[in-house]
C-alpha cells in the first residue's frame, strides 16, 4: 500500500506539471486576443477547464499526503506538509481567489489578464518546484533553510513573472505581434529552457564528483542527537585523517586494535585469488575466491577465543579486505578500506587479530569495491560457538544464500555454488541446525517443508522460547542471518529459497534421495512477535543520552559521482553529505529508521549490535531482538537502541550493497577518534 500510494503521489505531482503547464500556455494567449475575438470565449473555456482539473490534481496529492500521514505517521510527510504544502497550496489559493473569479468576466481588460496569466504561471512553478523536490532533491527532515530557498524561489518567480508579463501586456497593447513572431518567441523559450537543462544536467554530473582523496568521515555532517554537542574547533584533521571530539588526546583507529601478542587459539591464512568455477548446474562464473573456493574457508571459534587471520592477495588488482559482519571487533581490525585500513593490494598480506566475545552464526567479506567483490564471491562464514557447548551429534550447516552473475550477465539464485536442488543424507532422529546467510543484496525467502521446527536465533542472537512453525515465509534482509532447528524425521524436508525463474534448495533425507516437496501457500513471520519477552537492557521509556532520526529515501533523478539517475539517500543526501552520528563512549544511543522508499534497505551497523525497541511504532511483543543487520521493508519504521561501548568509527550502511555504492552510508564517530587514512580514486580505497 505505501509504495502504491508513494507513486500515486509522484503521478499526481507530475500530471499536475503536465496541466498546469498547459493551462499557463492558454492563459498566456489571452494577451493576443480581445473580448470581442470569436476565439476568446474558447480560450476562457479552456482556462477555466484547466484550472478545475489542475485544483482537483493538487488537492487529490494533498489527499493522499493525508492518508500517508493518518497510515503510516507524520515522520513520512512531514516534508511535504512543511515545504511542499505552501508550494502548493498558496499558488492555488492565488488561483482561486483571483484567476478563476475574472475568468468568468464577459471580457478582460490587461491588468486583470496580467493578475490571471502570473496566479496560473505562478502555480506551475510551485508544481515544478514540489516535483523537485519529491523526485530530486528530497527534504527529508525539513528546516528553516528549505522555507526560505524555495519559499523565496516562489516569490521571485511571481516578481519576475509580474515584472515581465505587464510589460509583454503593454507591448501587445500598442503593438500586437504577427503570429510567425509570437511563434519564433516560443521556440526561442523553448530551447532557452532544454539548453539551460541540458547545461545544469552536466554541470551537475561534474560537480557531484567525488575528490580523487577524501577523508570518509566529515565533522560538517555532524548529528550531535540532542546530545552534549562536541565542539567544532576541535574536529580538525589530525595528521592525514579527521579528528571527531572534543578533549583529552586523539586517538587514532589504528591503536583501538586486538591483542597484538599472545598465541592465537584459531588461525587462517585467506587467500584472495580470481577463478573460474562452475555451479552445480554446469554453468561458468569468473569468480573471486578466498582459497580458490566459493564461498571461502569456513572459519570457526570458540567464546573467547584469540583468532588471527592473515589476509593475503594473490591477484585481485583493486586490492581487498576483510569484514567481520556481525562481530564487534576493536575498529581498527573491522577491515573497511580507506577508514581502517588501506586495502590490501596484489603480492600484500595483512594480519587482524582479535578476540571474539559474542557467539553465533556470523560472516565475513570483503569492505573494498564491497558492491562488487562481495557479488564476485570474496565471502564465507564465521561460526561463534559458546564456550560452555559440549560436543554432540548435531548436524551443523550453513548455508550461504547468493546471487551470482554469469559473463553473458545472466543472475543466477545459488546456495553456495548449487543452483539446483541438492540432496543431503540426514539419519532420522538426528538434531540439525541450518545456519542460513543471506549473503546477497535482495532480501530472500525461505521455507522448510515436511517437518516442525523453530527459528533459534537471528543474526547469532539466540530468541526467548521461540515458538514452533510449519507453514511460514523466513524473509531474511541482506547480510542477516536465522538459524533453523529442527529434529530430522524419518521423511523428507525440503529447504528452499524461492527464488527466480525457478526455486532452488535442499532436500534432507536418510537416503540422501527424494524429490523436493516446496511449501506452497504459507505466512511471512513477523519476528518482532516470535518468542517470548524477557528483560532487555533498553526499552522505549529508557533515558537516551542521544536520539537521531534516519529517514532512508530514493530519488527519482539525480547525479552521484558523475553519473546520473536513480539515487539511495539518507535524509535526503547521498554520501558524503549523509549525517554522522556523534557519539560519546557510555552513551545510550537509540535511532528511528524510516523507509520512505520503493525497496528494502537492511541497515547494518559495524562494530555494535542494537536491539529493537519498536516497530512502526508498537513495541515488540515476541523474543528480545538483538540485531547487526535490520532489514526495513518500505512504509516500516523501528526504534533501535545500542550502548556506545566500542570506540571507533563504524560504517552504518545499506547492506544491499549497490544502494550503499550510490550513497546510503553514514557513521557512527565517537569523539576523539581520528583516522590517518582516505578514500578517492587517488589512494585506491573505495569501501563501498
């Protein structure tokens, strides 16, 4: 419903253009003709007929921002009541109380025509502006400037257009032009108006341009939450990077690292390497490898345990890194290029170590060109068992959901490498956990058919007395994970991922044989009411030392980095405009995300989980829910709450990772943390 009545929207406003425009065309030829023209009752009829439907268009969108408003609450329209309401609204008035009364006048004399031609003119530029500002350059959160810059735009049209058309009046008055004249004037508007677009288009690809070195992280974008505000004067570069407190000494991210001695309890050597592979169903992909494997090693640890792992790269040329999703690792090993490293170029290594504190199903992969390594494969799972677990018969497997793209630029849907259904033999009576990883962009859709089982954790989070299901729909947002238990029957159980043109999965059974039995008609579970509740550390009544609001939109046009069309923003900006978030360490930190959208936006902060305190604004009523990915479908809002307890600066992004390559990225900067590194085209890091 909100997309449907979000596009209704964007239609309105655009017909309302097309109306307007045509109806300011009418009135504009009423300067050439007298009360007395045979032709003159036509052209009044024809203005008074756009100014019925144009009115009706307007107040139909005011309409449906009421409905979106009532539905969905004001923190989705609150720009469009703000800033786009009086551009609206006010033309309209201007309409109606002075056009269309001398509209109806047997005649005109020239400054009645000149009242009705600026009202109508005035109107299709509030509508111009207002699909402006919908479509391109979005006022998420409104303020003072937004008024006064398009408020002020609209009262310098009306001046100018005052201006221009009394003195066009007067000229026609005295001497009326020839039709090849009036005719040769609009083509030469005309083209004025495509030339200056034409011009502003490019100018604008040029300006959006990012530098060739940039820090990643800008003090000016600084969102102090409400929050003790920490002074600018002190948020200086420091050495090459960027310094984001207030007091005491700076910090640099590459001190706030695991321990550097001490003899590791797990340890990996990854090897990142091009290759080809071929899926299950024969089908050829240049892929990029950790260990020449898809997906890579799985790495596994134990609560507590010291793990190293070097990195090292064998021929990617744009150089790689490595990522712990989901692991709060200290920052300076969270493996992001040109934040807290540099990347890792052909013939380099690189060693992190740190010690892992939380348990689950986790993963890693690559933070350089992540849009794209990620897609090519550099990817694998990161298994956290508790320190307390003792040895069992369960049947353990993760299964890493993908999409990969064939060199005829074909999107395949795989587990792994099969993209086709598999058969595993499983012994009846035996416990089986299936770790599923969305390691795609999109959200996907899991069932598990022919036996009860329950979801037993979410993004390596353990759920309260999760509840049995049979028949429901397991919508897992990209990067996030569910662990599936279950005890293996004497029949078959089909796991699938529905997926296009063809649904693929697994098909467990003590023969290691069966054909798949997909579940055809089920329920998507809502997860924010699954389990039980028990106490959380955070509630919504908790006192935040600082609250932000994130409203996460699309642009219907714009240009990022040189190249135009659609844009992912945060707040109505694009990276590197998007806000950081300040924080101090022990703060209380809680953020409502907004998607105001056509697509899912999964949200992962680095670095910290958060818990959900609300859902489009009802407290959750299952298991406590403690995530690093939340996945927030369009018209949802949560209130998420996390302890600021690991110094640094964190990516918050988009985990569809082409939105984040387009600009949906923030921070998260604790105060007195600086990084002495870039990004840009000139340092060869780019995270995203």
């Amino acid at each position: 419903m909100f997309e449907s009545l979000m596009g209704f929207e964007f239609l309105l406003l655009l017909c309302s253009i097309a109306v307007w425009g045509g109806t300011g065309f009418v009135v504009n030829h009423l300067k050439y003709v007298r009360g007395r023209d045979p032709s003159y009752r036509r052209w009044v009829r024809a203005a008074q007929l756009g100014v019925a439907i144009g009115s009706s268009l307007i107040i139909l969108w005011a309409a449906v921002i009421l409905i979106i408003m009532l539905q969905f609450g004001w923190l989705y329209v609150m720009d469009r009541v703000i800033v786009v309401l009086p551009l609206l609204g006010l033309p309209l008035a201007a309409v109606r109380m002075v056009a269309r009364p001398k509209l109806s006048r047997e005649s005109m004399d020239r400054h009645a025509k000149q009242s009705v031609i600026v009202t109508v003119h005035v109107m299709f530029v509030g509508a111009v502006i207002a699909l402006w500002l919908v479509a391109i350059d979005i006022p998420a959160i409104p303020n003072l400037r937004d008024l006064l810059i398009y408020g002020g735009a609209l009262i310098l049209s009306a001046l100018l257009l005052s201006l221009h058309h009394g003195r066009r009046l007067r000229i026609v008055d005295n001497r009326p032009p020839k039709r090849i004249q009036r005719i040769a004037r609009g083509a030469l508007y005309s083209i004025l108006v495509l030339g200056t677009a034409l011009a502003g288009l490019v100018i604008s690809m040029r300006m959006s341009e990012l530098p060739g070195t940039m820090p990643m992280v800008h003090h000016r974008t600084a969102d102090f939450g409400g929050g003790d505000i920490l002074e600018d004067d002190h948020m200086h570069a420091h050495h090459q990077g960027q310094v984001t407190g207030t007091s005491g000494n700076p910090v640099s991210v590459t001190e706030l690292k695991g321990p550097q001695t001490g003899i590791p309890d797990k340890k990996y050597v990854l090897s990142a390497e091009t290759k080809t592979l071929r899926l299950a169903s024969g089908e050829a992909i240049e892929a990029w490898t950790f260990n020449g494997q898809i997906p890579g090693p799985a790495l596994e640890a134990d609560e507590g345990d010291l793990v190293e792992v070097r990195l090292v790269n064998k021929n990617i040329a744009s150089g790689v890194t490595l990522h712990w999703h989901g692991v709060d690792v200290p920052n300076g090993e969270d493996g992001v290029a040109g934040m807290t490293q540099d990347a890792v170029m052909p013939g380099e290594s690189y060693t992190y170590r740190f010690v892992v504190n939380e348990t689950g199903t986790h993963w890693y992969h690559s933070h350089q060109q992540s849009s794209i390594q990620v897609q090519k494969g550099l990817f694998g799972s990161f298994v956290i068992r508790p320190s307390n677990q003792q040895d069992s018969e369960t049947m353990d497997a993760t299964v890493m959901a993908h999409h990969w793209v064939t060199p005829g630029g074909r999107e395949i849907a795989a587990l792994g490498l099969a993209d086709t259904f598999q058969r595993q033999k499983v012994k009846p009576g035996t416990p089986v956990r299936l770790r599923l990883v969305n390691a795609g962009n999109l959200t996907q859709t899991f069932t598990l058919n022919g036996v009860s089982y329950k979801v037993a954790a979410v993004d390596g989070y353990e759920l309260n007395e999760p509840g049995t299901l049979t028949d429901s729909l397991l919508r897992i947002g990209g990067g996030g994970r569910y662990d599936v238990i279950f005890t293996m029957p004497k029949t078959p159980v089909t796991l699938t991922m529905i997926s296009e043109p063809d649904p693929i999965g697994i098909v467990y059974s003590q023969d290691g044989q069966g054909e798949p039995d997909i579940l055809q008609k089920g329920t998507v579970l809502d997860i924010t009411a699954y389990g039980s509740p028990a106490d959380t550390p955070f509630n919504p009544s908790t006192d935040f030392d600082r609250s932000f609001t994130v409203i996460l939109d699309q642009t219907y046009f714009g240009t990022y980095n040189g190249e135009a069309g659609q844009q992912w923003v945060i707040n109505g900006k694009a990276f590197p405009e998007t806000p950081t978030l300040m924080v101090r360490e022990g703060d209380i930190v809680k953020t409502t995300f907004v998607n105001r959208s056509f697509a899912d936006h999964p949200m992962h902060l680095h670095g910290h989980h958060i818990q959900v305190l609300s859902r489009n604004g009802e407290p959750i009523s299952g298991s406590p829910l403690v995530l690093d990915t939340l996945n927030i479908e369009p018209g949802e809002s949560f209130e998420v709450a996390f302890l600021a307890n690991n110094p640094g600066l964190w990516m918050d992004h988009c985990h569809n990772l082409d939105h984040a390559q387009k600009g949906m990225t923030m921070h998260v900067a604790y105060e007195n943390v600086y990084m002495p590194f870039a990004i840009g085209s000139d340092t060869g890091n780019h995270p995203e």
